[in-house]
C-alpha cells in the first residue's frame, strides 16, 4: 500500500490539499481517520474543512497513540481491542511495586538509599518521595518505550544495555509491573502500553481498504515512525507535516529529488555524548539555533521513505503556496529566508526597521497585559478586514498570567471578547481549592489559616447555607478568642493546658453565651473564671444559631479527620472516605455549575486506586496512606483543563506557548520573554537513563521551545510582537530578554535590518507623558507605544481614564489650546464623581447635639476625618486579613503588652495603699493565658518576668509613680470626675451635669451636650490647683494623650457649670505624664472667658459639615519651621501663604517616608482633600494654646 508525505511550510496549503483528499472519499459508512497533535489544531482543521469543501463531515479524529492502535487494531483483526495503559495507571502499580522492594534486594539499591536509611527504617516523607519517584518512572518508562526499544527488549531477555545499577533498578521495577504474572497482568492482561500491542498485533497485520491520515504533528519519536513506516504496509497512509523550509525538497538549480537525496545520505555523527546530525556552515542562523528538534523529525522521516523505496512505494512532495507574500515587510523577509536558507552570504539588501515584527520590554506584568491589550484595540481599529479570531496572545506561564489577562481584558467597559485555554482546575477551580485546603486539614494542619481557606470558600458557604458575613464573624471569633492552631494540645480536658487550640476558645465561646464576661472587673484587680474558662461574648454571640453552626462545624472536622494522617487503608475505603468529606462539607455552589465536572473528574480518578487493592493482601495490612491519597489527588486536579470561551471562535485566542500548536493567525502577541522561564532547562536526572547516550529524535525540552518559536515566527502572517518583563519593581533588580528573544534580536540587526533592530519601552504609568512624546521616525518601526497615523502621532492607550490623566498633567505643563482645554474639561467633569459635600440653601439644622470630649479630641488630632465620620458616617480602616495568622506568639506584642503595663501601673496609683501590685500582675497574666493572649510555658515564665521588671522600674525608680503618689498625700484625691453621660468600668467620685453651650449658626440656635471624664484628680487645698495623670508606655511623652485631660480643663474653667468649675477650672491645671523614661508636666492656667471663646470656636468648627481641613496634628506639632504657639495674632500675608506651602510639602514629605507619621485614609485620595486657604489662622487658634506648654515643657498663661 502507498505512503504519501507532503510537505510544506504554510499549514493552509497543506489544509487545502488535505481537504481536497477526504472529498474524495464516498463511502459514507466508514469515515476517514485523522490523526492531529491537539483538539485545537482538530478544530482549525475542521474549520478550514468546512470553509474549503462546504462541510466538514465522515470525519473521525484522533490523537496519535488513539488512532495509531485503532489502526493497528484493525489490520490486525483483533476483535478484543485493547485498553492503553495511561501514565497514570503505570503510576499507581510502580508505587506499589516501590513499597514492596525488599531493602536487601541488590539490584533495587540506588533507589532504596535515596528512600531508606541503612538499617532498614524509612526517611521522612518516604510515601511523598516514592510517589514522585514512581510518577517519574512512569514517564521514563513511556519514553523508553518510545526511545530506546532496543534496551526494553534486552530488559525483557534478562540482560542490560548499559550495565550500570541504576539500570538495573530500573530493570528490576519494570518487569515487576510487566513480565508475564506481573503487577500489569494481575490487574488486566489487555491493559498495554501502545509499543507493547504492536508488537502482538504485528505478525497478525493484513492488508485492508483504509484510508489513514496523519495531519500537523511535528514531532515523532523512533517508534512511531517505525510503526507509521509499518502501517504504510497494509493501508493506504498520508502523512501532511509542517517543515520550516524547502532546503531539501525543492531548489532552482537542483531538482528535488537530489535535494530529498541529500537528506537521506546525511550521516548520524556519533561523539561522546551520543548520536547527532552534523551542523551546516551555511544553515541559516535561526535554522541552526532552533530548528533540530524539526531537522531531527525530517531526518527520520527521510529514514522511513529510505526503508520503504526498498519494500513498498513511499513518495513525497513539497507544496507550494498557492500565493506568495506581496509585500517585503521584515516578517515575510525572515520567512523567506528561514524557506530558502538563505545566509549572510546570499542575504538580500537590508531593509528598514517596519512594524512587522516588534519588541518591547515592560516594567511589571499588569503593564504588559495592558499594553498588549490596547495594542489590539489598535490593530483592531486600524484594520477593517481584522476579525478578533485572527489574533493569539501566547505566554509560557499561564498560571502567571492567566488571572493578569482576565483582569486587564474584562475591566469595563468591555471591547473585547476573548478565550482562554491551556489553564488547570488547580489555579482556577473554587472547588478544587476547597479539597486542597480540606486535605491539608486532614493532614493535620488544624490551623486558623488552613480552616477559614475553608469556611470562606463559596463551595463551604454553599454547603451550609451561610454567607461571607457569617464567615467574618466566625473569624472575628476565632481572632478574638486567639485560636491559632490544633484542637487541641492533649487529651487533659483542662483549658489551661490548651491554649490557643480551637477546643479552648470554643469553650470561651459557649460559656459567653450563659456566664459573664470579666472585662468589667480587671481594674480593680478581680479575675473571674469558671474551672480555667474565661467567658467571651460580644455583639454577635447572641445570634445561638451561628453559634451552634460554628462549634458542630469546628468539632466535625476534628472528629471526622482526626484518625486519618495515620490510617493506610485500600483504596476503595480511601474513594469512601474522601466522597464523604466532600460531600459533608462542600458543595458545588449554585452560581457555578461547571464546578461540577471537578468533582466529577475527581471521584472518577479516585475510582483507580481500587486497582492497587487487588494487591491489598500482599501489602501487609499497610494500605495507602493518606499522604499518598494527597499527592494524588494534588497532581490530578492540575491535570484537569480548565478554559474560557471557545478557542478559534471567542474572540482573541489565549492559550499557552507549548509545542505541536501551529495554528496560523494574522497578529500573534507573545508575553514573558524575559530570561528564567523561556527555553527552559532539560532533564538531566540520573534516573533518566536516555541522558547516558543521546540519539536522533530524543528532544531534549529547551530545543523543542526553541523549535516551538520558529514555529511561532513561522505562523504570523501580518504582525509578530514579542514583550518581557524588563524589572523585577519589589527587588529592584533588572531582566534581560531571554536567549531565544535575544537571538532573534541579533538575527534581524545582522541580516535583515538596516543598524541595530529597536526595542520599544512600555511607560510604566498608563499616563505616561511617554505616550505624547515622538522621537524621529518610531512610527515607522513600532505601533505598540505610539501609532504614526495621518502624519500625527497617537498614544497607543485605549484606556480612557489613563488618556484624560494624561492630558490633565500635559495641561498643567504646556500651553494648549483653549478648545482643548475647555473639551478636556468637559470630559473630566462628566467621568470624575462629585465628592464634595451638597451645601443646602437652607439646611436643617438640629437643635440639640449631644457630644463627648472624645469627639473633639478626634477632630484636633484629624479634622477631616473626623469631618467624613460624624456627618457622613464614612470612614474607611485598613484591615489585616487576621485569618492568616497562624503561630502563636512567643512573647507578648502590641497593643497586649502596652495595655498590660498601663492597667498594672494604672492599678497601682489608684490602689497605693490597698492593693498588692504583684498579686494583681500575676493574676493578670494567667487570666490573660487563660484568653489565650500571652505566651506559655517557659516563654510565659520569661515574658511574665519582663513584664514585672518593666512595671516595678515605672514604680520605684527616680522620678518613678511612687515618688509622685508620695509628693501628694496632702491633696484631694478623686477617681473618675464625670460630667454628663460617660461610661466607665467604676463609679466615679464626682459626677457633674452635661456642659450646655449654645451656638448661633445662620440665625439658629444649637444646644450643644458636652460629657467628659477625667480618670484622677489631685486639687491642692489650699491653692485651688489640680492635677491629673496619664499613664502611657510610650518612650516619649506624645500631644495626643494630653489632648483629652486639656479639653476636659477647658470645660471646667468656661464656667459653663458651676460645680465643675468651682472644684476644678478655679486654679491652675497641670497634666503629668508618666512614659517609660520618666514623667513629664505641662500646666495650664486660662482664664474663664479664653476657655469659652475656644470652647465656642472648637464647637463651631467641629459642626460645620462643609469643612474639610487637612491638617494633620501629628505634622504641625512636629513641624521646626513654626510651632502655633509663636504664630503672630497678625500676620503679613506672606508669611500665611509660606506657612500654608510649608505645610503642604511636610505632608508630602511626610508620606515618603517608610514610616510616616500621618496615615490618612484611602478615601482623602478621591475627595481632594486640601490644607485651607487659612490654615495659618485655624491652626494658631486651635493649637496654639493647646501645643504651647507641650513644645516649651513648661506653663501656658
């Protein structure tokens, strides 16, 4: 029967003659078999088919090693037709043949050293390491198969081709799982490997009517060309291959024959290394550095048409494009080259840099998906005829990128469709990140990270009828209660003895809910706890049922994945154990139905571990482990694809830049070039026995990208553009293009390109002024960042926020056009919100406010924020995702310890004479290990020691709280001074009504409610004069903790209420404040009608919901250049106006800084927020008497 071989560098003119071929087939009850590398270049095909002959149909497609045993299965007559063995499956039985190597079994000894210790006793992650070492060999032993047939058959005689051990370890595994009565047979005799059923099927081939054709694959190994070669005997065989060039099928001065000759008389050099072909000095430079792995293919190709002129009629025929290229841009040039072999020698005259093929290098990945991204928009818009399914976008790591180009691509509005393949349920599935995390737990991860992955997945909430809100509150929780990890730490039931575990703070949790929490009693040194348990409540634990839903949540996965990291069982209980984990806690959520093909696909690879439990009585009583049930199911759900759209027909085509795809598009985009990923590096382990010799057809991985990129140039018939990521920002450390990139640079500099080939920068900023700059003729050579249309440049920037940016900095730099200007306004006036608070003509305003000094103190510290929480209720907090916390602390961090060393010191100086200090820190910290807040055991004893040395140093130190208490014996002393409505943990000793002060705004009258507390008092008898002190443990007195006490003195001494003023705004005022070096004093004496006057002003200010003021307190009162206390009453403009910019550049300056000491809120980003025009005026008024004693550390009059 008759083999046929055509070749050609255009895959459409071999699509063409195909297609021309199967419409002559007309027996309609056997359809034709076609044999393709991929389901993608399947439905490229069946398009063109269709497209060609008006239909596609009679067709039945396969993939190689499919159709090949079909084939065979055929000729051969063999009505059982077997079942190929998947890797999989080969898999499974070596792993088994692995644990059942015996440690004295000599030939087994290399791979019994790298898994066991001398005497016998397995090494850590012994069942990890023997599944990865038998999902190796399982590939290795395809390969071999495929490779290296001679050394299976010499394996099978008994005897070894390279006679070293590693060989013979191998040897000894696969005739474990293979010989006659082997692992393979005990499971199915019919379940092969495809060399092995052609090898019986062979002596039985018979010729017969069939039509077989073999389309685009354009690598074989030795074996499948001998089989092909085989085939060819008994059916009627087209094989249609792609072939970067005609160097030796067609030449205008030598006919093709000799050329084809040519090839088959090349001899297979043999060196150290192993076999190769010899180089040509004259190959074309990109031929040379990428094409061996196609050279190698031909090679063997040209072998089968050598061995088959001998016996039977093989011929071949290179076909030519039924059109030639009509312009000369530089793509076609290269093509044209790599056809015809042209070198520098022969080079045609080198033409000038165009826009067929570009380069361009990034700063970060997000702004090269975005630069790609508008480069399209571009392209589409400047090409009429340009359908979005004539454009691919390929990238060598799509896991990388994949979730980068969803989000660039379907940001709104939305110009482009598009899909995406080539992506694994793995990083994409919800419900395969659910089982990983479930495994992790059952592996005994008990962590608060590991379990709330869990609860906050969509397939969790779905299964118990929850939502995200009651996730966080559960989090909330689990933060509060300071759960970081097991449920617990041994069997004693004591809560003492298990802190930290998820059974302690659920305890707390129950307990909340039918006992009191001890909050209320640490300040007089009471700590109440029932049999070591703490109860813990808030807001939320009065909702029972959320509750109840937690603790039987929590306990069922203990209870139901607590046995398992020891349990080895067959395989069928592991499927049962493993469906009913899934099915009790997650569940395919209703919004996403095609989650359900995961948990298909995975209970039905599950179902292949019942093939190890034919082998379950000689394994034993051992079983699979659940650290092998792990790995499997971890490596299967990457192997499960995962797409988007429909490839050919969605859209833009997204796929990942792997071998045997050489499907044609107009414009082919390839991202992350940058050196690291692309060619990759080859398989050099020693268990590889193909590494001891090479031999032609073994494609090592870097040479098969390398040829995966001529292939690429090769199918872009209009426009190549390649990017890399040029900066690693984080690291501050520069990539390179990588060496494939950087040959194909040198390539088109030395035999294509006038000077030396450009590569274009992508700004780092969409906004970039990059984009309105033109330099020379760039439009010529590049459209990626600037576009030369009609003779004016244009930023290649479809992103409309970016473009009106960009326009906003150009006008505030460069005179332009008032139309401009007034359009540009426009715009922005339609896109940006307004912000800005509505000012009504006539506002309600309320009669009576009622506010507290915490209020004020807020709106000194941050006007503005303060402004956006009172009157709008906006207010935005930077919150830490406290479900990643997962160690507990071994010594005690902030706030804990700072809390803890103020409520100590704040214990001592209100009980002086009545309370024991260390009975009341010792009692603290057990009760605080009993929350679970400190550490414990010999971390504890340490961090408890610290504690005591640090308080009792602020006790009886110089200048310490005890020598302060001394010096005042002789005044009146009063614990919380109240006045109005405060809460607090202790009844106050004095209690005074609300200070009422009314404002008139507009013609309307506000009575406002003041309350306020001040935690001691000390009045002198005689003078009048009073005292208080703060605690803080801070290294330096700060102005906020003065802020409180000073407003407190200012409503007293306005003589607003009598009784307050009577026993403390009479006199002076001073504040002390106790810090970890010392205490520092600042006294105050204002008279009555000063402190109303600011009191009036502060209120006026606080209330008026128009203002928006920048002035940070934390900037001002650090600022050298003038402190309010020294601002003139009367200034000169001027200096109002330097004031103002001085304050603006501080709060810049400021924000620069790593550790800044103003944190505003993201929101102040959106609303423009601004230091007022009379900054100057509202500062000194404000401040001014506020800051003074604190920045001279003496007394304001």
């Amino acid at each position: 029967m008759p083999t046929h071989l055509f070749f050609s560098n255009n895959i459409e003119t071999l699509a063409d003659a195909f297609s021309r071929k199967i419409a002559e087939h007309r027996d309609v009850f056997e359809p034709c078999t076609v044999i393709v590398p991929n389901p993608y270049l399947q439905k490229w095909l069946q398009l063109n088919i269709a497209e060609t002959n008006g239909i596609a149909i009679n067709l039945k497609f396969r993939f190689l090693d499919e159709g090949l045993l079909e084939t065979s299965s055929f000729i051969a007559g063999d009505v059982e037709k077997p079942t190929l063995i998947e890797q999989a499956d080969l898999q499974l039985m070596l792993y088994h043949s692995i644990v059942n190597l015996g440690t004295r079994d000599r030939r087994a000894r290399p791979l019994m050293e790298y898994l066991m210790y001398a005497d016998g006793t397995r090494k850590p992650d012994y069942d990890k390491k023997v599944w990865q070492l038998s999902s190796r060999l399982a590939r290795y032993f395809i390969e071999y198969e495929l490779f290296r047939e001679d050394m299976i058959q010499q394996w099978l005689g008994g005897k070894l081709l390279y006679n070293i051990e590693m060989e013979a370890a191998q040897q000894c595994l696969y005739l474990s799982v293979f010989k006659k009565g082997g692992y393979r047979d005990r499971i199915n005799k019919n379940l092969l490997t495809l060399p092995q059923y052609w090898n019986r099927a062979a002596p039985l081939a018979a010729v017969r009517t069939r039509n077989l054709f073999l389309f685009g694959k354009s690598q074989l190994s030795p074996f499948h060309v001998r089989m092909i070669y085989e085939l060819g005997k008994h059916c009627n065989l087209f094989i249609y291959q792609v072939n970067p060039c005609s160097e030796f099928w067609e030449d205008v001065t030598t006919p093709r024959e000799d050329r084809w000759n040519r090839v088959r008389s090349i001899r297979i050099e043999e060196t150290d290394d192993g076999f190769s072909l010899p180089d040509n000095d004259n190959e074309n430079p990109l031929l040379k550095l990428w094409g061996k792995a196609g050279r190698e293919t031909v090679k063997l190709l040209s072998l089968l048409e050598d061995a088959g002129s001998r016996e039977f009629n093989v011929t071949s025929e290179w076909l030519f494009p039924d059109h030639t290229h009509v312009d000369d841009s530089c793509l076609h040039t290269v093509q044209n080259q790599i056809l015809s072999r042209t070198s520098l020698t022969d080079a045609a005259e080198k033409k000038r840099q165009d826009t067929s093929i570009q380069i361009a290098s990034c700063p970060e990945i997000f702004r090269e998906v975005e630069a790609v991204y508008s480069s399209i928009l571009y392209n589409l818009d400047s090409d009429a005829g340009l359908q979005m399914t004539d454009i691919a976008v390929m990238v060598p790591d799509m896991s990388a990128y994949a979730p980068v180009i969803q989000s660039v691509f379907s940001r709104e509005p939305k110009r482009l469709a598009f899909s995406i393949i080539d992506s694994t349920a793995a990083t994409d599935s919800l419900y395969a990140t659910t089982v990983r995390s479930l495994l992790e737990i059952a592996s005994g991860s008990f962590t608060r990270n590991g379990i709330f992955d869990i609860i906050c997945n969509p397939c969790f909430l779905e299964a118990h009828a929850m939502t995200l809100d009651d996730a966080s509150r559960w989090l909330a929780w689990a933060d509060a209660l300071n759960i970081f990890g097991g449920f617990n730490k041994m069997d004693d039931v004591d809560p003492e003895r298990n802190c930290y575990t998820w059974q302690q703070g659920l305890q707390r949790l129950r307990f909340g809910r039918i006992m009191q929490s001890s909050e209320a009693y640490r300040h007089d040194g009471i700590f109440l706890d029932y049999k070591n348990i703490v109860p813990y409540s808030d807001m939320n634990t009065g909702d029972q049922h959320l509750i109840d839903t937690f603790n039987r949540v929590i306990e069922h996965f203990h209870v139901r994945t607590k046995h398992l990291p020891l349990l080895r069982t067959s395989g069928a209980e592991w499927l049962h154990i493993i469906d009913g984990l899934l099915s009790d806690f997650i569940a395919v959520p209703s919004d996403r139905p095609e989650e359900l093909q995961v948990r298909t696909a995975l209970i039905a690879r599950l179902n292949r571990f019942s093939m190890l439990d034919v082998f379950y009585d000689s394994m034993n009583g051992e079983g699979l482990p659940l650290s092998l049930i792990k790995e499997f199911i971890t490596e299967h759900l990457s192997g499960i694809s995962s797409s988007r759209g429909g490839y050919l027909t969605t859209g833009i085509n997204i796929s990942a830049l792997i071998p045997k795809r050489q499907i044609p598009f107009k414009i082919i985009y390839v991202m992350g070039m940058q050196e690291g990923i692309f060619p990759g590096t080859g398989d050099i382990s020693t268990l590889n026995l193909m590494n001891i010799k090479r031999r032609i057809g073994d494609i090592a991985r870097p040479d098969a990208n390398r040829y995966l990129s001529l292939q690429t140039l090769l199918s872009a018939r209009n426009k190549l553009y390649i990017t890399y990521v040029s900066k690693d920002l984080q690291k501050d450390q520069d990539f390179f293009p990588n060496s494939v990139v950087g040959q194909l640079i040198t390539y088109l500099t030395n035999h294509v390109v006038f000077g030396d080939f450009t590569i274009q920068c992508v700004p780092p900023s969409g906004s970039s002024e990059q984009y309105i700059r033109s330099s020379g003729s760039i439009g010529n050579y590049s459209d990626f960042v600037i576009s030369f249309v009609d003779g004016k440049y244009r930023p290649v920037n479809y992103s409309e926020p970016d473009r009106l940016t960009l326009l906003q900095h150009a006008a505030r730099k460069y005179p332009l056009d008032p139309a401009i200007l007034s359009a540009l306004s426009e715009r922005l006036d339609s896109k940006i919100p307004d912000f800005s608070i509505p000012v009504e003509d006539d506002p309600v305003r309320p009669d009576a406010v009622s506010l507290s000094l915490r209020d004020l103190s807020y709106f000194i510290i941050n006007p503005i924020e303060s402004t956006l929480r009172w009157h709008l209720g906006i207010h935005d907090e930077d919150i830490e995702d406290r479900a990643q916390l997962e160690d507990e602390p071994f010594f005690s961090v902030y706030p804990y310890d700072y809390r803890f060393i103020t409520d100590a010191l704040n214990y001592y100086v209100q009980n002086e004479l009545n309370g024991n200090i260390q009975d009341y820190i010792k009692n603290y910290y057990r009760h605080a290990r009993l929350m679970s807040i400190t550490p414990d055991g010999a971390f504890g004893a340490i961090d408890l020691e610290n504690f005591n040395t640090t308080i009792m140093e602020r006790i009886d130190a110089d200048e310490s709280l005890s020598a302060f208490l001394y010096a005042r014996k002789q005044c009146s002393f009063y614990q919380n001074v109240v006045f109005g409505s405060v809460s607090l943990p202790q009844k106050p000793d004095l209690t005074f009504p609300a200070v009422n002060c009314n404002l008139t705004q507009n013609n309307h009258i506000t009575t406002v409610e003041l309350n306020g507390a001040l935690y001691r008092l000390w009045r002198h008898p005689e003078s009048g004069d009073c005292e208080t002190l703060i605690i803080t443990n801070s290294a330096h007195p700060s102005v906020t903790s003065i802020i409180n006490p000073f407003l407190f003195y200012i409503a007293a001494s306005s003589g607003m209420e009598q009784g307050l003023h009577e026993i403390v705004g009479s006199g002076s005022f001073t504040i002390h404040v106790s810090h970890r070096r010392g205490i520092s004093s600042y006294r105050y004496t204002i008279r009555g009608d000063e402190s109303r006057i600011y009191l009036h002003r502060l209120l006026a200010d606080f209330l008026d919901e128009t203002s928006l003021d920048l002035l940070p307190l934390q900037i001002i009162a650090g600022n050298r250049f003038l402190h309010p206390a020294d601002m003139d009453p009367k200034p000169d403009p001027l200096d109002k106006l330097k004031y103002r910019q001085v304050l603006i550049r501080s709060i810049n300056d400021d924000a620069e800084k790593a550790v800044p000491l103003f944190r505003p809120v993201r929101l102040l980003e959106i609303i423009n927020a601004e230091v007022p025009e009379d900054a100057y005026d509202t500062v000194r008024d404000r401040l001014a008497i506020l800051l003074g004693p604190f920045i001279r550390g003496g007394a304001a009059t």
